[in-house]
C-alpha cells in the first residue's frame, strides 16, 4: 500500500462531520469558480478576483483545483518548488508548497500533466482539503478555481463552497455547458444558489442578455435561483496582462476590466455569509467529507 493511500484509508476512519479538528474561530468564505466550458477566462477571472479582493484588506487564498493541467503560477510568473502532487506523495506538507503572490494572496498551486491529480477520487479531495486544516495562515477568503468540465473532482469542489460562481462567455457552447454543470449540481447535489458572471462582453446589455439565456432555460427545468453579478468587459488590455504574467487589476488597475474586476470583488465582500459556516475552512472541509461520505455509502 502506497504512503497516500496509507494515509487516506487512516483519514477516511478516523474524520467525520462531528470529529472535525478544526478548531480556528475565524469564519473563511469560500468561493469556488466555474464554467462548464473551458477558453471562458475563468482563471484569469478567479486570479484576479482573489487579488481585487486582497486590495480590500482582506487574507486571501487562492486554489488552483485544475488537479493536473493546473497554470495559476504560470499567469502570475510565480516558480513554486512544490505542488500538490508533492503532498499527495508524502514529500511536502501542504505548508511547504503554499507560494506567495501579488498582494500577499496565497497560492497553492495545483500539479500540471500530472495524471494521479487529474483522477482523484472524492475521498482523496476530501483528504487533500482537509489538510487545509493544520496551515498556519489566517484566511479570509478562500477562492477555488475549477477546471473546465463536469467531471467529479469539479462537482465536488462546487459543492462544498459556499459560493459557486458561473463565468459564462457569448459562445453557444458556454451557456449549453454552464447549464449542464448547474443541472448537475443542482439535482443531483442539492446546490440551488448560483452566482452568475457575463465574462469578455462588448456591452453590458451583451452580458445581461447572455444571463437572460441562462436564466431562461434554468428557470423553465431547474429549481435554482441565478444571481446575475455583472459583467466583465472584453478589453485588450487583459491580453497585455497575461503577456507580462500579470493581473490586471495591478498591472493596469484603471483600465475598464480592472475596476470591473474590482467591482465583482466588492460584491462578492459583502455576499451572506452561511451561519453555520464556522471555523478555519470548516464549512468547506466538512462538507467534502460529507460528499465523501455519502459516496461511499451509495457504493457499499
């Protein structure tokens, strides 16, 4: 038997939902970034979002959940020594891999091309987020970029947020496929609330129109609520961003997608946040080992 699946079977009989070690006063909101489709700017949406909000005084973290075509660090021109996959192996603490970034977010960076990260089981997510647990760092946010797609590891991240926020583009593809995710998540794992970003628009009629698709097709089959957030325009100025490995809301931060980034960010600052969401990461481990729980469940 392999260290991590040593250390799984081990953390798999011994947590549950009232056994959590968490014991940190602090309440984290955590916000996890989705798309259905990739090519919609989502990372570059959740990385700069994560620094929009750092701007307002608060601790940030950003995760990079794309588990193995992961290029957070590669957007923000970061060298991390160490990823996820290391603490996978048993050969870094997740506080050894977490990577400073612009405005003294936290990174912690994914793995890329790595296929053991790309297939991991609910269980071994819930594993992986539960070590979030024993970092030292105080949180305020915690912001989970998804990859692309509906596989498990991205409805699971979704689910245990918090918050799931849809970044859709005008591309037929990208409303078919965030429909998709939120059919998932909503009938099959219970989500019904859904924030809803119109992202690289020429209007802002362009992104209202985009939500009313969404919102059309959602309220007709699915009982959910969408709450449209805005949009983010398209500008070049982004591009010249990602060119010189930058965020735009520091590179360019009076340039027309910065302030519509940083106003995405001040709503997201004052979103609800749940009552029994308590503790240092406790809402967001608990409910992965919940999902992990009834996971098992259904197989046995």
């Amino acid at each position: 038997m392999t260290y991590f699946n040593q250390r799984l079977q081990t953390q798999s009989q011994s947590l549950s939902i009232d056994q959590s070690p968490l014991q940190s006063s602090s309440a984290v909101r955590t916000i996890a970034i989705s798309s259905g489709k990739g090519g919609v700017g989502k990372t570059s949406l959740a990385i700069n979002l994560a620094i929009a909000i750092a701007q307002l005084g608060r601790e940030v973290m950003l995760l990079d959940a794309d588990l193995g075509l992961a290029n957070i660090d590669v957007l923000l021109g970061l060298k991390p020594k160490y990823n996820l996959n290391h603490v996978l192996l048993g050969e870094q603490s997740l506080q050894n891999i977490v990577t400073p970034g612009p405005r003294g977010i936290q990174v912690v960076p994914g793995a890329s091309g790595v296929q053991q990260m790309a297939a991991l089981t609910i269980q071994q997510q819930a594993w992986v987020i539960n070590s979030f647990s024993k970092l030292n760092q105080s949180l305020d946010t915690l912001i989970v970029d998804t990859a692309a797609g509906i596989s498990e590891a991205n409805l699971c991240f979704c689910r245990a947020a918090q918050e799931v926020l849809i970044v859709v583009c005008d591309e037929p593809a990208s409303i078919t496929d965030a429909y998709a995710t939120i059919k998932l998540l909503s009938q099959d794992y219970g989500v019904r609330r859904f924030r809803v970003v119109a992202n690289m628009t020429h209007s802002v009629q362009e992104g209202r129109d985009l939500f009313n698709k969404l919102f059309s097709a959602s309220s007709r089959f699915l009982d959910v609520i969408l709450d449209y957030q805005g949009c983010i325009p398209f500008d070049e100025t982004l591009k010249k961003a990602i060119k010189k490995q930058k965020a735009v809301v520091e590179s360019h931060p009076r340039s027309r997608v910065a302030l519509a980034f940083k106003n995405l960010a001040k709503k997201a600052d004052t979103w609800p946040m749940e009552r029994n969401a308590q503790g240092h990461l406790a809402f967001f481990v608990e409910r992965l080992i919940n999902a992990s729980q009834t996971t098992m469940e259904a197989v046995e």
